[in-house]
C-alpha cells in the first residue's frame, strides 16, 4: 500500500484484515481520540460515518445470537452431552466467545467444545486471549492451519455446528464450493453451517480505495445456492439491518 499510514482511510486496514475487524469489534472500548488525534479522525470516518464498521457488528449480533440458539436447543431440547463447533479461519472467535460468555451463567457452557482454525498465528493470539480474559480457555482448541486442509486436520472428527463467516467473501465460487462440502463432511446428521458473505454495496469503490483485499460480492440467493450445490437443504437467509451482509444456516 502506498498511500501513508497517516492518511484517515488507510489507518484502520493497516496490519491485514483481522487487524481491521478487531478495530471495528473494539471502537466503542475506547475513547475516541484516545490514540490520537489521526486516528480519533479516521475512527470517525469509520465508525461514524461509513457503514461497513457497523455492519460487521451487526453481523457478529447476529452470528452470535444463531450459535446461541442452537447450542441451547442442542442442550436443552436433544440433552446432548457436548456441542462441537468447528470455525473456519474464525480468527479471534468473537461470536462464539460472546455466545459462551452469555450461557456461562447457566453451566451449560462447559458442555460445549470449540476448534478454531486460522492460518493467521496472530489472529488466534488474539481470540486465546480474548477466551482467557472470560475464563473460557478450556473450551476451545486453537489449531494453526489452512481452511483447504480440514478434512485431512480431521480425518475422523464430527461437528455439530460449523461457522465460516467473513472467509467466503475471498473465495470464487469455485474455492467455496469445495469448502462447503468439505465442510459438509465434517459434519454430524442434523447439523448445522452458518456463513456470511458480502452483499453488493454502494460503499464497495471506497473500500476498495483503502485498500481491502479483493472480495467476492454475493446476493443473498447465490450464497443459497452454494449452500445447496454442496449437499446443504433448509437455508435461512439474514440479511444485516445495514444490508452489507447476508448470515445463511443451513442443515445437514
């Protein structure tokens, strides 16, 4: 990237993408112009004035409050003994950490085990510290590796919920399709997958302008139709209030 680390536009993306979303996730932690007054400026052009920011946390709400739904209904209306749940280059595992945190009061967290995988070692730095910091640090398993690997990372190993949410928004359809039934191999009978994927935008030129990586604009409908070409049946289909993002589960 050219363009200085000064300028308000570039600020936010610098340090690759799980830097930029942890900025969005923790904005409202901090003081606005507690880092600065560059960075208060590009803060507010961020969080105040695009919408992408609030859109990827409207996004996690939304992940968050699914996963929340089906690890009660999978204690409380099967009596499983254990959820497992499996995100794919989930990175810091916000959502999940958040769901757990929320359940914890009940005990029906420890009944739930969690594997990240994410080829960023920093990414999962930041979501082992985020777990530790809720005193969560024994339900998850954090694995370094490739999203194009997971049948091989586990060969013989079932989930009851997979989560890919932000990673589909770089993959072709091509790329996709293969992880979805990959993903769908991994998963146990009556499971479910939930994803997200980028909706087309009128904010698309200026993100490209920051510098984002190239990402694969989706209607609600193709991402159906990814599930569905992958052996999945049953999609529901959220669409963000902001409509930068589209959350789809659907079941094995």
């Amino acid at each position: 990237m050219k363009k200085s680390s000064k300028d308000a536009s570039t600020v936010v993306v610098r340090g690759g993408t799980t830097h930029a979303l942890e900025v969005m996730y923790e904005r409202y932690r901090r003081k606005l112009f507690s880092r600065g007054i560059l960075q208060g400026l590009s803060d507010i052009l961020w969080h105040h004035i695009v919408s992408q920011p609030k859109a990827l946390r409207n996004r996690l709400k939304i992940v968050q409050l699914i996963i929340q739904n089906e690890v009660v209904s999978y204690i409380r209306d099967q009596n499983k003994d254990e959820i497992s749940i499996l995100s794919i280059a989930g990175g810091s595992s916000r959502s999940i950490i958040y769901t757990l945190q929320n359940i914890k009061s009940d005990g029906i967290h420890n009944r739930v085990h969690v594997v990240t995988i994410d080829k960023d070692e920093s990414a999962l730095d930041v979501g082992r510290g985020v777990a530790k910091e809720m005193g969560l640090s024994d339900n998850f398993e954090w694995i370094h590796g490739s999203a194009r690997d997971i049948t091989s990372i586990f060969p013989s190993r079932k989930f009851d919920i997979i989560e890919i949410v932000g990673l589909l928004d770089y993959f072709n359809v091509d790329r996709a399709t293969r992880l979805l039934i990959s993903s769908y191999k991994l998963m146990n009978i009556g499971g479910h997958i939930i994803i997200a994927n980028v909706i087309p935008n009128s904010e698309k030129p200026f993100v490209y302008k920051t510098g984002w990586p190239l990402m694969y604009y989706r209607q609600p409908n193709e991402v159906e139709n990814l599930l569905s070409s992958s052996g999945f049946d049953r999609c529901d289909i959220i669409i963000e209030p902001m409509k930068v993002h589209c959350v789809c589960v659907a079941k094995k």
